[in-house]
C-alpha cells in the first residue's frame, strides 16, 4: 500500500474546492458560538465626543491655579449638554457624560471641596485628567471584529455597542455521523456478548464536531454489511456535507467501508496516509459533498477527525485555521515508535509564557486508548524523520 506523507494529504486537503458563501441572519442573542460571515467595520468613532470617565467637575485646566470656580449645575449621564463652560467656571460631570464646551480636564470629586456654590480645589491633576478623547475606543473605519472569527462574550458586547440586531453568521455544516462495524453496540443498546463493544466514536466525533461549529447528524451504528451500509451512506451524504465513518478502512474481510465509498459516485482524494494513528484513513468528494472514512480505534478515530474533519470544517465556516499549532520544548525524552508522522498525547505546560510538553500518567499501547485525551491534552507532533528526542528538544503541539 502506497502511503502519502502527512504533509502532501494536508496540501491536498487544502485545495478542496469548499463552498464558503453560506450564511444567514441570526439574532444577536443567538449569535454566541457561531462565526462571523462578514467584517464588522465601525461607522462611527467611540466616544463621537469627549467624554467623562469619572465623577466629577468639567474645567478648564489653566483655571486650576485661580483656587476656587463656579459651579454652573449638573451634567448627568445621557444629558445633551449645551452650556460652554468660560473661565473660571465649572459643570459637575458624571461618569459618561459628555463634556461640556470649553472644557478640557475633568477634576475628580475626591480633588475639591464644594462650599456655597463653588468648588476649592485641594488636588490640581493633569490637563485632559479623566476625559476619554474621541474615538478612544474605535475610530470610524476601523475593522473591530474580522470574519470568521468565532463569536464570544466580548464580540457580543462590542456588537450589542454597535446597535447590531441581526448578525451574518456562516451557515453551520451538517456533518453526519456513523460508526460501523457488526462488533459495536449502541448506547444504551443491552448486549450479553462480552465480545461486543460499546459504541463511543460516533458520540466522541459529535462533540469534536459541534465544538468546531458544526450542525451534526447522528446516524448512530451500522453493520458489516455491503447493501446496508450502501443506503446508509447514501442517506447520509444526501442529507449532509460531510460524512464521517468509523470503522471498515482497513485490509479485514468485514472492512466494506473503502468499497462502498467509490460505489457512492465519490471520488477518492485520496487513501492511506503514512501517520500514527490512522493510517487507513480516505477522503472523497461527491459533488460538492465530502466522505471521511476514519479508522474504528477510538484514539484513531479521534486523531485523524481531528487532522482532516475540522479543516474542512473550518473551510466551510470560512475560518482560516482549524487549530492553533504551538512550540513547545520536551520536558523529558521521547522515543519515536514508527517511521511515519506520529501525533502523541502529551500534557502541555505554560511555565512563564513557554510551553512544555510531558507525557506523565501517559499510557503507551494500541490506537484504542481514548483515555490519553482526557485533562486538556495536546497532540505533539513528530515527523517521519525523527527518531528519539532529547529533553529540551522543541516540538509542534495541537492545542485541544
């Protein structure tokens, strides 16, 4: 079997042609977690005006010296203030207000003492103290959040500023999910064969996917057979735009998953790809639809979804990466096991703004120990050529 290197099938990868134009409308309060389809630019500057960013009295800053100025009233938050202030004159200002005319320093409450109309200053401060200049938070024109950038708290709050009812948001691709093999039983399925095994890929890819930004459709399990899995698959690649498979890739007797793939009218991007785990793995298109068949071990599964599902994810979503790659430096040494591109659990350490990677608590075994993934793991990467690695050897991590 002719292998691809890792980097060549992310290449390939790469110039899949994704529709990336989908998207619609949601409400703001709808819009966490889901990505931007468009750039929000500002329309206008933040403040439109100076503004007060504390409690106290709007001057002119060369009166400070006079020792005492004449308070003219109040100016609260939300007043459209008019008066101009002139010399020797002064407005209480509150937070947020904005500042009258002809001021250009804002003297705290805690600076002054207010005595029978005027205010006594105790504590002169700086010209311009305490005065948010125009545009201090954003300028018209300004590019204040990029599209594709996955909306959180501070995106809604800066987009609720900006009076944005209704975001564009890319439409989130259905991914369908099916774990295959005659061996697997169902959650919640009852089974009295010890021989069977308990379905957890199909669940584990759902989450993966959906924290990606993906609508999933969970097929659940299928058996080993050919005209099952056929209708099947066919159902699934008509309802989604990515299908993902677990189980049936390999050279087994019962592997009728890289069979049936062709028959569905996809073509084969390509099959079998020199890394560990997931060597089997095969990607094919149909149109404008895509089939990911994965390896059935439940570390495999996970690892090569990661490796070759979100990128296409993230395609769709219009997102430019699909993971955040980090150095890290080895903590201890490591023995490379194969000669291909190998992705390893490992837990990852930031000690004064550098990460380090261990793999304490670790197990070393088969594609199958899903366990090595759980408290925030990475997946270090070592390439084809890498043999044993030195303590202090520096090293790329997929941060999970």
């Amino acid at each position: 079997m002719n292998l691809l290197s890792y980097e060549t099938s992310q290449n390939m990868l790469e110039l899949l042609q994704v529709n990336t134009s989908k998207f619609e409308r949601v409400p703001l309060s709808d819009a966490l977690d889901r990505v931007l389809a468009e750039d929000i630019v500002a329309k206008y500057n933040d403040p439109q005006f100076p503004t007060a960013s504390m409690d106290g009295y709007a001057v002119k800053h060369a009166d400070l010296e006079k020792g005492e100025l004449l308070v003219l009233g109040d100016n609260p938050a939300g007043n459209d203030e008019q008066r101009e202030i002139k010399e020797g004159e002064s407005i209480k200002t509150f937070t947020g207000s904005k500042m009258p005319a002809g001021a250009d320093t804002l003297i705290q409450i805690e600076n002054v003492t207010y005595e029978d109309g005027k205010i006594v200053i105790n504590e002169p401060v700086n010209i311009g103290s305490s005065v948010r200049p125009i545009g201090e938070s954003y300028q018209a024109g300004d590019i204040l959040i990029k599209k594709g950038t996955k909306i959180g708290y501070a995106e809604i709050g800066v987009l609720a500023g900006l009076n944005q009812v209704m975001v564009k948001v890319a439409l989130r691709p259905k991914v369908a999910v099916v774990a295959t093999g005659s061996e697997i039983v169902d959650l919640g399925e009852h089974s009295d064969n010890p021989a069977q095994i308990r379905s957890s890929n199909n669940y584990t890819l759902e989450a993966l996917f959906k924290q990606a930004g993906a609508e999933v459709i969970q097929i659940g399990t299928a058996p080993d057979d050919k005209e099952q899995l056929m209708q099947t698959f066919e159902s699934a690649i008509n309802s989604a735009d990515i299908v993902v498979s677990t189980g049936g890739v390999s050279v087994g007797d019962y592997d009728f998953v890289k069979d049936i793939v062709p028959r569905l009218g996809a073509s084969v991007v390509f099959k079998g790809v020199a890394i560990k785990p997931g060597r089997h793995v095969m990607v094919a298109q149909r149109e404008e639809k895509f089939v990911l068949a994965l390896p059935g071990f439940p570390f495999s599964s996970t690892v090569t979804a990661i490796l070759y599902a979100l990128p296409l994810i993230a395609k769709m979503l219009g997102q430019a990466k699909p993971y955040e790659v980090v150095a890290a430096k080895l903590q201890e040494d490591f023995n490379k096991r194969s000669s291909f591109t190998e992705f390893t659990t490992c837990n990852v350490v930031i000690e004064e703004g550098e990460f380090f990677v261990n793999f304490q608590d670790k197990k070393i075994g088969s594609s199958a120990i899903l366990t090595n993934m759980l408290n925030n793991s990475g997946l270090m990467i070592t390439g084809e050529e890498d043999k044993k690695l030195e303590a202090g050897t520096s090293v790329n991590v997929i941060l999970l």
